[in-house]
C-alpha cells in the first residue's frame, strides 16, 4: 500500500523573511519528488501540472523545478509558495501515490471497458493518453457517450499498435473538430479505423 504524501499546511501571513525560509524548504522537497517521478519515468498528473506552470513561468520543462524564491519579489514569492504546496498535496506527488492512482485507475477503466490483449507497455500507452488535459477537454466538450465510444477507438488503436504520437494525432484530430454540431459521433469509430488503425 503506497504511504501518504507527507502533509504539507499552507502558511499564510508570513512575512518576507518567513516566507523566504519556508520556500525555501518545500521548494527542496518538491524538487526532490519532482527527481523521483523522473527516475520513475513518470511524466503524467503532478508532474504534467508541475510541467505546465514551469512554461508559464517561462523556465525549462525538460525537467521541471520549482524556483527557491531567490531574486524574487513578495508576491512572486507567495506565488510560487502555493503552487508548490499544491503539489505537495497531491497523491500523485510521490511515486508511490502515482503507482497508487495508476493502479486505482486501471482497476476502474477495466471495470468499463474490455483492455484484453493490450499488454503493461500498452496499457500504460493509454492511461498516458486518458491522463492527459488534451482528453479532459475532449471529455468536457463532448460528454460521457461519446467519450466511451472514442476510448473504444483508442483502444482498438493501442492493441493494433499505435504509439503516443499516433494517439495524439488523433486527439489532435478531435479537438479540430469540436464544435462543429454537423458531426455524428456515433460513425466515429469508422473515421477512426479508416484514417488511423488501417495505416498500421
């Protein structure tokens, strides 16, 4: 069973100095989880939202780090404080808690849908996929039927051999044809097979 994240309690009203000291720490402890995921070869939930605001703050996202809060203003400082709290936060932190909702996740996917044949490797492939902010806006924008019917796809995809590349294509694909109501989702799994899975 994977431990708890350590907790990690939000400090407001520290003053400059206080805050300095404490970003400080939890920057060290956040970067050190952030080196693990990495060894670990995880990319995906925490990491993927560590990633994401790393661009935002213009810095390198080959490998994400939260800043110390040197040459920082205040509010730069409280900034990047609650960010990394927020991290620390989360489950998915730690690679024992990632293998923990990995695992919780795949339990539950094959509960719903029939993963027979996709080995660890493929399995992992579509789960990188499914985690992605790419497919929650896809979720969000077309609702839980159609959702269904594209994991379907997505999964006849993976056991036909498709890479993360070719997945994201196809994300890529839906996401260019949002909105347009003239679309029957329902005939998706054809467009599917036909522009994807027959170039395999």
């Amino acid at each position: 069973m994977a431990r708890p994240a350590k907790k990690v309690t939000y400090n407001s009203g520290l003053d400059k100095g206080e805050l300095a000291s404490e970003l400080s720490k939890v920057s060290r402890l956040a970067n050190d989880r952030l080196r693990s995921l990495e060894k670990a070869g995880i990319n995906t939930f925490s990491y993927g939202v560590a990633k994401n605001y790393a661009k935002t703050q213009g810095r390198s996202t080959a490998k994400p780090r939260f800043a110390s809060g040197k040459g920082m203003s205040y509010n730069q400082m409280q900034q990047e404080y609650k960010q990394i709290v927020k991290f620390l936060k989360s489950e998915t932190s730690t690679v024992s808690g990632m293998e923990a909702a990995t695992q919780n996740m795949a339990e539950s996917f094959e509960a719903g849908f029939d993963v027979k044949g996709l080995n660890k490797r493929q399995q992992n492939r579509l789960y990188k996929t499914l985690s992605s902010g790419q497919w929650r806006d896809i979720q969000e924008a077309y609702g839980q039927v159609s959702s269904e019917e594209i994991i379907d796809s997505l999964i006849k995809g993976v056991r036909d051999g498709m890479t993360i590349r070719d997945l994201k294509n196809v994300l890529n694909t839906i996401e260019r044809d949002m909105g347009d109501e003239s679309l029957d989702w329902s005939d998706f799994d054809k467009r599917f097979t036909k522009e994807y899975v027959s170039r395999m």
